[in-house]
C-alpha cells in the first residue's frame, strides 16, 4: 500500500521539509514543494506515529511534537492520500490525564466505520476534547452536511479518546462546496461555537483522509469544586461521623450545581493509641489502609435487629452532638464491625472478590495487619518496644499468626474490614464519574514515625530527624510537624517505587490529587530530633557553606560563639525577667566573656522539654519556653552529614546574638544570609526535584496539584508549569508581593484557586474576624459601596 502525504505547511525559501517516518530509528524522507506552502511526498514505509520537520542549512529549523500525526485504524488494502497540517504545539498533558478521560470529556466510544475507499473521504480530527453534552459537526451548504442548519449537519463519531471521525461519500463534495466545523450543544440543540476563519473549500479532490486541524474549537477548561473533609458529612445514614457513602449525597449537589471536582481531606489509618489525637488526618500509619471510621455502617446492615437498633440510637446521640466525638465514634465502629464479622465473616472470607482483593494488596496489607495487632497487644505504637519484632520479619510473622487461632482470627478481621472500605470508596468513585463529577485525594508529605512504612522499610527514612516548615507570618518559630524526612538517594536505588505504589494505590480511588508541600520534592525543612523549635532546622538537600566559603563575604567565623547558643548578660535578663535567678541558678553557665551558655546537661531542646514535661504539675512552663528560645540562639546550623559546614540559622538577623554583632559583621552576614536563601539553591534544588517528580507524575493517569505555599524558590513554579502540575493559588495568601488580596487576573491557568485552605477559617467566619480587613475585601474585591456587614449572607458568598 502506498501513501502519499499532502502538509499545508508555510515556510521560507531555502527550507526543506521531512517526515520522521519512524519515531525510533529518525528515519526522515524528503518531501517535495509543488505550491508556496504545500508539500507532498509518496512512501509505503510509514510509522503508525509521525511528525514532519523543517530543516534549513543543513539542520533543523523547526520540529513538531514527536507523534503528532497518526494513520487512522482502517482496514484498507488501497493506496492512501491524507491531508495535513502542521502543528506547533502538543497536546497539553492534562489533557491525557483521568479526570478528562472518565468525566469532563468522557464520550461514548463507538466502533470505527467502514470506509469505503475510494468512494468516500474519511473527514478525521484528533486532539480535541469535548464535554459529554457536546457535539462536533460539519455543516455546509448542501443538503448533505446540513445546508448550514445544524440540526441537520451530520455528527462526527468519536473512534478514541480526542479522535472524531467522519465518513462521506465523494460525490458530494463539488468545486462550490462551502463548510466548517463547530461544536453544536446536545442541552441547548444550538451551535455553542463555530471554528475559526473562513469557510474551508474542498482542495486535492482525490484526497482519502482529510485531516482538519480543529483547535480554534478548543475551548479552556475550567471547573468549579468544593474542598470538604469525609468526617464532616454528617446525615441522617451516619454514626456520629461522615463516612464513604455519604460522599454519594455530596456527588448528586455538586452535579447539581454544576460542580465538578470534590476534594478531601487524606483517610488513610491513623490510628496510634485510640484516643483523640489519632483523629489528625495527615499521620497515618499506613499509605495504604483506608481509615476505618469512614466505613459506612448502614450498606452492611446486622441481622441482629436488636443490636442494629441499640447502634442506631447510640449513633443518633453521636449524631446531635455539636462536634465530633472521636474516642467515641471509633468505640461504635469498632463494636458494629465485630458483631458484622461474626455474621457475614465466612461468607464474605470465601467469595471470589475477597480473595482477588486479597491477592492485588498483600504487599501492604500483611505488614499492616500485623503492625494493628502488635500495636493493641503491646499497648503502643513504638515498634521499637515491641519485644518480639521491633525488627518486621514477614516469616516469623506468618509462623507466629499460624501458631495462635485467636491472632488469625484477627488477621481476618482487619482484611475484611479494608476489603470493605475498599469496596465502598471504589463504589463512590464509580457513582462519581457516572455523574460527571470526580474525586481528589490528597498525599500528605510525611508519614508517622512510628508508622508501619517506617517499621517495614527503615531504610528510607532519616528516623533521627523531623520535617516541618520554616518561619511564616502565622508561625514564627516555624513549624515541627514530627514526620522523619525521606532518604532521597536509597529511595532512588529502586527507581523510588514506595512512592510510585503509593500514587498508584491513590489512583484506586481518585482522578486527581493534592500533593501536600510539593516543595519537599525540591527540598524539605529538616529539624534534628533533639530539636523542639522548627528555628534549629534546614532545607535537605542544601549546600551548606564551609569556613572559607563564609569568611569570603568579609564575615569573622568562630564555631564556638557562633553554632552553641549563648548571650550576653542583659538580654539574658530581658529574656528570663522573673525566672532570671532560677535560669542562671540551675540550666546556665557563665563564660569567660561574661555570656551565658547551657550547661551540658540542658544542651538540647529535647532535654530541657523532658525535664519540664517530667514536672509534678505546678512547674514553671514559662520558664521552658524561655529556656527553648535561649537554645535558639545561634547564627549557623552544623550540616549532620558535612560536619565541616553550615547552614545560616534562618531567620538570624530577628536573634539577640545578631543584634550583638558589630556594625561590620551584620551587613557581612546579610549578604551571605541573602545569598543562601535566595540564590545559591535555585539550580540545585531544580535538579533535585526533577530526579523525582516526572517519574512519581508518570506512575498513574491523576491530574497533580501542588500546595506551593510559604517560602516559595524561584525555580518552583518552573518546574510545575513544566510538568503541567496545578499550583495552589489562595485569595487572602497573595503570592503577588505588597497586596492584601491575590489579584485573581493574575492567577495562572494551570491552577486550584480558592478563598482559603483546610488550615484557614472559611470564608464566612474569617469575616468576622477582622473588621478592617474585612472592609477592604468589600470594598476593593467585591466592589461594594458603603460599610461591610457584620455577617457574610449567602448572596454575598455567591
């Protein structure tokens, strides 16, 4: 079969064309110029996927995206001519991604049809994306393609996600023939847009495949959504608690009011001690297991009518209470799920989906199974004092559960409790995507310490030291949230497959996802484990300054003043006020020079913190704090891994010992504090995180957004507008400097913008709490005259 290629394709004089008839060897055939701008070649050798170059002086002058055109799927044993066009650009990578496959332009699929050659033209477009309640057509002015009425225009057929065809016979197609396409709205029965330009005529008569290039018709998406955690969805069906199946009652009002997109909050297991503080819902203990207080109750209904009663009167009290009773919704859920698993447990054990779900999530399912029995059995979730097996052991784990029938009995219970919970969120996801609505997850950045991760694969965390965040305006001491940081350089070894399976296991359940603190995939905040105070942190991976390398800005270096705390007497006495004897008295010591400084035994934050906490009560806390921020006194960080080099205490030039320096050595150190936090890292930290971030994006089909918030480097939003990752654009956190509100013209498209966060007050409360600000916001935002209400009506909201 032979094929003859027709490219409308403008170019100068003296450029040559080619087509790259095979992507993998770069095989590239001439074609030959027969107009200004159309040129033709004739070949049997031709990949299934192929672009065109334009080569000038002997190397190329310009390129398309690598597989930019594709021979249609047709069975044909005749010679073929297509049609095409040049194309700039690629297609946007979001667009490949599952909320656009399964929802936003999710199509049916329908067969190819038979195209009978050479009595028909095969009128193809790939690349384009369109609702489900939208149409692509070609109307023109005969009778067959609709004579300019859009009723009547025949519809193209989608063949393939983005690829529309449409056959007609040959004959129609005369010399006078006009037409266009356009996008014709199946909710309407009206033509939402027609492409642009002028009407197309029909060129090279004898053509098989008319490639038409429709991206005028490509409209920018956008999409509304809400932001809710599963815990809030209270309802009539639940226990004192949101659970799974209530996100089927906030899927049928988003589709209602046109929303799109449902965020939550992570539901991962995070249960530690089975009190309150497991609530907090980015510790978990598993990146796998799904938490089991979201398991909606009433889709598994007792046969024990009486006990079913007893739980929905107890799950009613719940219910009325004002806020959520943690201890006590986990107690219900605990007790329902025992009394289901002595009813239905054989059943469910032997049916075929039970064991399929068994045999996808062993990997993590096991460990974590045993990490919830050995943490009840030893009152705590430390695996290091486990006597048995601080160190996991999945052999001498399978040999202890065959040996004891009540720890096996266990075992079966937790996978029955995940096979559910699994079972019910895919149901959600499902019922989702019918309605045109998907789900978005969201992927804390740490995990517990004591999580099963940590206990199965120690190897890939730095367990002697914690991540958090620098100094903000709304924490300025930083921010400790307790999680080991990630051995980057071990997790590479595998090609990082603990985040790949991580990301995977997400896709299970949702379309798109929230990274939590993208910026830790460029660098993270690392606080040593002996620290209290986010202060004593620095970014890792980093490039710590050696001795010469500091003293080259014209800045005296001692280590000793200089990376142990100290200070001079009168700020100690400022610092300390009444508790200045007892500090001097107890926890300080005087040098030489006349400063104070801690004495050994006190020569960390965790120990002082440990010996207050230690305190029969009626201690002095004041005196702990104060103590805290004494040891924060330093103006260089020791590298742990480079002990001969150092890091600028971040935020210094706020310190006493700053201030004690000589008008020569704080402009010195304001130049190279400068230097290391705003410069020296952009190239380092850009290379870091693209080790990472193409391979963890590549794993699945989600569309990624990433939290880039707070002390944000320049090379952030590079590499997310690269990638095609959403940033996170917050109204009332500008990231544009010197305004009180983000401008929302200068919002990027590829963005998630929203008024506020999970950790903010929304939108109705926060404006009750400052009465200027608020103003502003109404007069400058809202463009509304006069004095702002007390309250924020729903009008207003709107």
């Amino acid at each position: 079969m032979k094929i003859h290629l027709i490219l409308y394709c403008p170019t100068q004089w003296g450029q040559t064309v080619f087509v790259c008839a095979s992507e993998n060897s770069g095989e590239l055939l001439p074609l030959a110029c027969i107009a200004p701008g159309i040129w033709v070649v004739e070949t049997e050798t031709l990949n299934r996927k192929y672009s065109y170059q334009i080569w000038e002086n002997g190397q190329i002058f310009s390129r398309e995206p690598a597989g930019s055109h594709s021979l249609p799927g047709m069975d044909s044993s005749n010679d073929l001519t297509i049609l095409d066009f040049w194309k700039d650009t690629a297609v946007p990578s979001y667009f490949e991604t599952e909320p656009f496959r399964h929802s936003f332009f999710r199509q049916e699929i329908r067969p190819m049809p038979r195209v009978e050659l050479p009595d028909t033209i095969l009128f193809r477009v790939e690349s384009l994306f369109l609702e489900p309640f939208q149409e692509l057509i070609l109307c023109g002015n005969k009778d067959l393609i609709g004579d300019w009425k859009a009723d009547a225009a025949p519809r193209f057929i989608a063949v393939a996600y983005g690829e529309w065809w449409l056959p007609l016979p040959r004959q129609s197609f005369s010399e006078d023939v006009e037409y266009k396409l356009a996008v014709y709205d199946k909710s309407t029965n009206e033509i939402a847009f027609w492409e642009a330009g002028a009407n197309r005529r029909p060129e090279f008569a004898d053509a098989s495949i008319v490639n038409l290039d429709a991206s005028s018709l490509q409209a920018p998406f956008k999409a509304s959504g809400v932001a809710i955690p599963v815990f809030s969805l209270r309802s009539e069906e639940s226990y004192g608690v949101g659970d799974f199946p209530s996100l089927k009652k906030m899927v049928d009002w988003a589709a209602l009011t046109g929303q799109k997109i449902i965020q939550i909050l992570p539901i991962n297991d995070t249960t530690n001690n089975h009190t309150w503080r497991d609530s907090y819902p980015y510790n978990a203990v598993s990146i796998y297991a799904l938490h089991p207080v979201y398991l909606g109750l009433d889709e598994f209904p007792l046969k024990d009518e009486a006990k079913k009663q007893e739980y929905r009167r107890r799950g009613d009290l719940l219910d009325a209470l004002p806020e959520m009773d943690y201890e006590q919704v986990m107690a219900l859920k605990r007790n329902y799920i025992d009394d289901l698993f002595s009813e239905i447990a054989d059943r469910v054990l032997a049916s075929e989906e039970f064991r399929a779900f068994v045999e996808k999530n062993q990997e993590w399912l096991f460990p974590y199974t045993c990490y919830c029995i050995l943490r009840d059995l030893n009152g705590c979730a430390d695996f290091r004092n486990w006597p048995d097996f601080s160190i996991y052991n999945a052999s001498k784990l399978e040999n202890w559960i065959e040996k004891e029938n009540q720890i096996e009995r266990e075992k079966d219970k937790i996978y029955f409790t995940q096979y559910l919970l699994d079972k019910q969120l895919s149901d959600v996801r499902d019922y989702a995507r019918s309605h045109g609505v998907i789900l978005k997850g969201d992927i804390p950045i740490g995990v517990n310490p004591f999580s099963v991760d940590a206990w199965t694969d120690p190897q890939l965390f730095n367990l002697d030291t914690q991540t958090g965040a620098p100094p903000d305006d709304f924490a300025v001491l930083g921010q400790n949230w307790g999680f080991p940081t990630y051995n980057w350089a071990e997790m590479a070894k595998d090609g990082y497959a603990w985040w790949k399976k991580r990301f995977s296991k997400m896709a299970d359940y949702f379309d798109a996802y929230r990274i939590d603190h993208i910026l830790g995939f460029f660098r993270i905040w690392e606080i040593p484990r002996s620290a209290v105070h986010a202060l004593l942190g620095h970014f890792s991976p980093a490039l710590p300054f050696s001795k010469e390398e500091i003293e080259a800005y014209g800045f005296r270096f001692d280590e000793e003043s200089l990376t142990f705390p100290s200070m001079r007497e009168e700020d100690a006495k400022t610092l300390f006020g009444s508790n200045y004897q007892e500090a001097i008295g107890t926890f300080l010591q005087k040098r030489e020079d006349g400063t104070f400084c801690l004495q050994k035994e006190w020569a960390t934050q965790a120990r002082i913190q440990a010996c207050f906490s230690d305190e029969k009560p009626g201690g002095n806390p004041s005196l702990m704090e104060q103590l805290l921020l004494f040891s924060d006194e330093v103006l260089f960080i020791r590298d742990k891994r480079q002990p001969d080099r150092f890091h600028p205490r971040i935020s210094a030039y706020l310190s006493k010992c700053f201030s004690a320096l000589d008008e020569h050595q704080q402009p010195a150190f304001a130049r190279l504090y400068e230097d290391f936090y705003y410069h020296r890292h952009n190239e380092f930290w850009k290379v870091e995180s693209m080790k990472k971030l193409p391979e963890l994006l590549h794993a699945t089909g989600m569309l990624a957004c990433g939290e880039d918030l707070g002390m944000i480097p320049a090379c952030v939003p590079e590499v997310m507008k690269e990638l095609d990752i959403l940033s996170l654009e917050i109204e009332r956190m500008p990231k544009s400097p010197n305004v009180a509100f983000e401008p929302l013209h200068k919002i990027p498209f590829l963005s998630v913008c929203t008024t506020s966060t999970h950790d903010m007050s929304p939108i109705r409360l926060w404006w009750t709490e400052d009465a200027e600000l608020t103003q502003r916001y109404f007069n400058e935002v809202l463009w509304k005259q006069g004095n702002a209400p007390a309250e924020c009506s729903v009008e207003l909201c709107e």
